[in-house]
C-alpha cells in the first residue's frame, strides 16, 4: 500500500500484480513437481517408494475400490455424474460456506473498526485472534467427523455456530459480546470448509465422478468468494445488518441441503445394506452421513 502513486499505480493494484505473479509463480511449479498418484508416483521425485505406493493402493481399494481405474480421459464418464442431484449439494454448501467465511475475512478489520469502534491498528491486531481459535476448532471438528464417522451433524453444529455469532454481532450492544459473536461465526463458518470437502470426499467414488465433483467444489468455492465480497457494503455501515442477515440466511440455507442431504443418503444406506441397491457401484459401499 506504500507504493501508491509509483508508476501511477495505485497501491491495492500492486497488491493485485504481487499476489498474481506470485500464484503464476507456484503454478509452473507445480506443474513441473506435481507428481501421478497414486499409480507411478514411485517413478516421480522419489515421492514414494514401490512399496509405499502399493501400501496406499491397498487401502484406498480396501476404501472405495477405485485407485486403478482408467486413466484416460473421457467426457462421457466425466459428466455422467451430472444426473446425481447429490453431487450438486456439496458444491452448493461449499458455495455458502465461503460465502460467509470469506465475507468475514474481507471485512473484518472494516467491521471492527466502524461497527466497534476499535482504531485502526487494534482492528488490524483483533483481527487474528478468531482465525486462532477458528484454527483450533477447525482441528477438533476434523477430529470429531473423523472419530465418529460423521460429516452432516458437524456441518450442522458449525452453522448454528455462525448464526448464534452473526446474530451477537448485529443485534448485541456490547463490543465484547460483538468480539465473541466474530469469534464463533469465524470458527463455525471456517470450519465447514474443511468438513464439507471431507463429506464429499467420503461419499463418492471413480475417478471421473471424483474429478467432476471436485471440478463443481472448487468452482463453488469460488463463486462463493465472489458473492462474500458483496455481502458487506460500504452503505450499509456500522451496523451491516443486511450483510449479517444474509450471513444468517446462507447458514440456514446450508443447514438445511444437509439435513435433506443426510435424510436421503440414510434411506439409500437402509436399503443398501437389505441388498435391493447398489451404491457408487461397489457393493457393501455406505454414504457417511
């Protein structure tokens, strides 16, 4: 931001250059160090060794049964999992998942300078302290999910996490209380980031259906930086009530796809395990809820 005015640029342009040349940077070099997984990757840097790379076969065949499926393109396979409505629903609460955790990082040095009345340097200083928590949280979460088996319930806690917190942040007086409502809609919003990737994850299998449904993830996560971006308006300071309100309305919205994503996927296990279906064509496969 020193640099405004050199070259006659302003400084958040130079902001923009560093970051892009940066990210150009660490793509020529990913693409020349990336290595194949799981299949050759002992051939690629010395990355595994023959018998590491035969060890994660093992268990991701033990898994999902897919490490060795066909490795050349083709767009049939790629787009076939477009009929299953259920690949939809992790991107979309991906999308308001980013929403309301980019939002947050955006502005919140803004937040708690106009809305809370902190300077400049204690915004720019309280700023770190959620995403420290919010590290922690999102670490337990991980743990919790992990430990139990479980992905929807979590993506659940996590929302109610950020509407209690949004909800302290717009309707409560008391700085202190707003601080702790920033707290736990950073924790709760930054912790469904990970949580969502994991469902999905454990919830599909082949290579094609992995790479479209991932392709749609990042492309929520994405637009949901864009739309995070737009939440908190400069007219609508101090209160940003119409941000925090949209906040609210994304978790519910997220909330609910998993309430209906885990109620459905609960039916498709029960009768899996009666025999009358297969799921992600490989038999014995049950969705994690």
């Amino acid at each position: 931001m020193q640099m405004g005015g050199l070259s006659g640029l302003a400084g958040w342009r130079y902001i923009f250059l560093m970051e892009g040349v940066l990210n150009f940077v660490a793509a020529i070099i990913g693409w020349l160090l990336i290595v194949e997984y799981p299949l050759g990757s002992h051939e690629c840097w010395i990355f595994l060794t023959e018998e590491e790379e035969a060890f994660i076969i093992r268990h991701i065949d033990a898994d999902r049964a897919d490490a060795t499926d066909e490795i050349n393109f083709n767009l049939r396979d790629f787009l076939r999992p477009a009929k299953d409505w259920k690949a939809f629903t992790y991107p979309a609460m991906f999308l308001l998942s980013t929403c309301v955790s980019y939002s947050i990082a955006f502005f919140l040095p803004i937040i708690l300078e106009s809305k809370l009345k902190y300077g400049v340097i204690a915004a720019q200083g309280l700023s770190t302290p959620p995403y420290i928590v919010a590290g922690i949280w999102m670490y337990f979460t991980a743990w919790l999910g992990d430990r139990y088996h479980i992905r929807g319930p979590v993506v659940i806690c996590n929302c109610l996490l950020s509407i209690i917190g949004l909800s302290l942040l717009g309707w409560v007086a008391s700085p202190g209380v707003q601080y702790f409502g920033v707290t736990l809609v950073t924790a709760g919003s930054n912790a469904n980031v990970p949580t969502d990737m994991a469902w999905q994850a454990n919830n599909i299998r082949g290579k094609w259906k992995r790479s479209f449904c991932n392709a749609l993830l990042i492309m929520g996560g994405g637009m949901g930086g864009i739309v995070g971006s737009l939440v908190y308006r400069s007219q609508d300071a101090p209160t940003y009530r119409p941000g925090i309100e949209a906040s609210i309305v994304a978790s519910f919205i997220t909330m609910g796809i998993a309430i209906v994503l885990m109620l459905r996927m609960h039916v498709l296990n029960k009768m899996a395990a009666t025999g009358s279906i297969v799921l992600e064509e490989l038999p014995g496969f049950q969705y994690t809820l």
